[in-house]
C-alpha cells in the first residue's frame, strides 16, 4: 500500500504538507514516497527543494524521498518524456526502483499538463491521480489536452484558497472537482518552516524576483530593468533598507546586477538565499511593502501575512506572453488586475475596479475556447462592458469572432436583446 507524492517547489511541497496535515490523503499507515524535481534550467548548480532549510520539517511526513532528476539523468526533466515503445518497460523499471510492488495505490502531482508531472503519469498507470495546485495557474484552464488515460483517473484538485470568490478552471473541462484547503492547515505549515529573524537579513521592503527572461518573456537586459525600476520605486517611497529574494531557479546574476543599482541609489540591498522560502521572510521580518511581477507570493504575502504589495512590470508581460495561452497569462491577469501598481517615481496607483472572477474566465476562454465554450457568453459580455485593453489581443478576439476586424468588441446576443428590450419597455 503506497501513496507516491511528486514536487518541484518547496511551496508545492508545504501545499502538499497542508493536505496530508488536513486529512485530504487518509491516516499514514501507508508508506508515502516523495519525488522531488528540480525543474531550474541548471538544476546542476541550483539547489533543489529537499535541501532548502525549511524542507527539514516536512520531511517527517514522507517514509522516502527519492530525486527524478537522479533517476532521469543526465536529461533535463522538464524535457525528458518516455516514447510510447518505452512506455511500457520503463514504467517497470521505475516502479522496481521505487521498490513498488504494482502500481500505487495513489499518485499526487502538480502541473498535470506538462512533465515530469504528465511524464510520470504516463509511466505509472492504473491508479488514481490527485492533482493539487501550487500557485495562481490553478485558476487558469488546463495548458495541453491530456489523454483519456490520464485525465480520466484524475479524482480532485486540491488548491489553496489565494484569492477568494475565484474557483479553478484547471481540469474543470474533465469534470474534475476542486477542493480548497483550510487556510488554517497552510499556515500551520508555515509557521512550522519559519526561521529566527536572527538569521535572516533585514530590510524595510522586500522585491521578489522571477525568472521571466528564462522563459523568453522580456531579455535579460529588461529584467534587471525591472528589478532595477522595483528598487528605484521603494527608493523613492523613502525605503533605506529593501531586501531582495531571487526566484529559486533564477541564478545569481540578478542579484549581481541589481547590487549596481542600489549603490547609485545609496539604498542597502540585502539579498536572501536561495533555498529561503519567500514566505519564511514575511513571517519573520513582517517587510512594510513587497513588489515583484506576477509572482503567487505576492499573494501569499497579501493574503496569508495581511502584508502591503504592489506589482510592477504587468502590462508588459501580458503584451509579451506568447502564445495567448501561455499559462502564465491567468496569474498575469490575477496580479495586474488586483494589486496596486509600483512607479519608478515611488507613486502607487489602484488598479480600476473589477469583476476579478468574470475578467478571469473572460480571458480562460480566449486562452481554450475549444474547452470552455460555456464561457463565450461571459467573455463577451466582459468586453462590451470593458473593451480589450491590456488583457486581451485583438488578433485573437478578431479569430473567436468577438471583436470584428477593425472593429469594437462584439457584444452578446443576449446582450443586445436585453437592452433592446430595456429600451422597448422605457
């Protein structure tokens, strides 16, 4: 009797701790098996999620940990996918690994849609799959179609609650229900992880970096652009001190560059290791703002720590995001539309007012229309109401039929009858 448990992050790892902790996956008297991956574009130099501090007190809730990127080396795991011919031989050789008598008696991965997460499912077969959500992209649809044979053994998605009255899209075209968890579990968890501010360093404001030039966003050059416009907004609000966390598979270098910046500025930049969990620094320093693009820490940070945030950056990114269902879009969206927005001149600005779950399923649409037909009517009605500006492309409403060649948004048809009639009856 084995459950076996797939993370890339150690905030997907805490998730899945929440889970467990809350009873989503029954009593452990069955043997857990964690694998963990390292996704980074050098995961030779990057360190993975079991050897971040904070993964010490998760680690009691699993009976093994094992590495895919040990098991599939010297291949990348976000590139490696078994042929169909391999498919059958290789998933007896990771099961004779793992030491699995059969198939598990349940499989829980994240980013179901692309591997090592669909890779693994298509390897270990037969059993039922939970897919729990470790970020902003759970209220965005399903990135690729997934096999009957996988999507059809998906049981749940379990999912933290980042932004109430927002439900998940993903996995929802296959009937697949969503199940939050309890705020309460999540920060249990939390507060398990939280180092001493002793061994921390300080800073007033906090930036949260990303790695949007590895994912062929904007160049390298923009992006320490960005970091740099981040530190020269909390500079100008008068912050002395910021403290700056690089995403975990971003390297060193933004750390380097932005250094530059905050000598001209003569602003004391501290930066925080990389195996540091962003969340572990908004519990012990409680920072009086935090910045970054589109990162789900900023929500955690807002959400789960009641701390001020602000964005920077998102009218580019949701320009540059190709394809338009890049599935980044939705988490994009979430942020541009919900936080306040940073200057470089230190002004903050409210984003205008907003339907947050229309906006989303609005866009969900012209992401997977195929998918989610049923939400034609609501994307329409969004753009009549809002017109295309920044969330939409006009090229791909021009293709869906609701925005006519040179023309303005394409009203419903529901729409148009409601008004006549109101117009009718006045």
């Amino acid at each position: 009797m084995t459950q076996l448990f797939y993370a890339s992050t150690l905030f997907g790892a805490m998730t899945l701790a929440a889970a467990i902790d809350d009873g989503r996956f029954g009593p452990h008297d069955r043997r857990r098996i964690l694998l963990v991956s390292n996704n980074a574009a050098i995961p030779e130099i990057t360190p993975s999620l079991d050897e971040a501090p904070g993964f010490a007190a998760l680690r009691p809730r699993f009976d093994e940990v094992w590495s895919w990127n040990d098991i599939v080396a010297p291949l990348h795991p976000s590139d490696w996918k078994a042929r169909i011919i391999e498919v059958p031989m290789l998933g007896r050789l990771l099961r004779s690994h793992l030491s699995l008598d059969g198939d598990p008696d349940e499989l829980v991965l994240e980013s179901i849609a692309v591997p090592p997460a669909r890779t693994i499912a298509g390897l270990i077969k037969d059993c039922p799959i939970t897919v729990y959500s470790d970020g902003l992209m759970s209220y965005g649809p399903t990135r690729d179609p997934l096999p009957q044979e996988i999507s059809g053994r998906i049981t749940r998605l379990l999912h933290l609650d980042l932004v109430p009255g927002l439900s998940p899209l993903l996995l929802s075209e296959y009937g697949v229900p969503a199940e939050r968890l309890p705020d309460r579990s999540f920060l249990d968890v939390l507060s398990m992880i939280q180092p001493s501010a002793d061994g921390l360093p300080t800073g007033q404001a906090m930036i949260l970096g990303q790695y949007l030039s590895a994912l062929d966003i904007v160049t390298p050059e923009e992006e320490a652009g960005l970091h740099a416009d981040m530190l020269r907004g909390l500079a100008a609000r008068g912050f002395g001190t910021v403290l700056f966390k690089p995403h975990p598979a971003a390297g060193r270098r933004h750390a380097q560059q932005l250094r530059e910046t905050a000598g001209e500025l003569g602003v004391r930049l501290a930066v925080v290791g990389e195996t540091v969990p962003a969340e572990s620094c908004f519990a012990a320093l409680r920072p009086e703002l935090v910045v970054g693009c589109f990162s789900t820490a900023l929500i955690t940070a807002r959400r789960y720590f009641g701390l001020p945030v602000a964005a920077m950056g998102g009218e580019t990114v949701l320009e540059r995001l190709t394809p338009y269902e890049n599935s980044n879009r939705i988490p994009a969206t979430v942020t541009d539309a919900l936080l306040p927005r940073l200057s470089p001149d230190g002004s903050l600005e409210e984003p205008p007012a907003v339907d947050l779950p229309v906006l989303v399923r609005a866009v969900g649409y012209c992401m997977q229309s195929e998918t989610h037909p049923g939400l034609r009517e609501t994307a329409a009605a969004y753009l009549d109401a809002h017109g295309p500006a920044r969330y939409f492309k006009r090229q791909r409403l021009t293709t869906l039929g609701l925005l006519p060649a040179g023309g303005t948004p394409q009203a419903s048809t529901l729409g148009r009858l409601r008004r006549c009639l109101s117009r009718a009856l006045s």
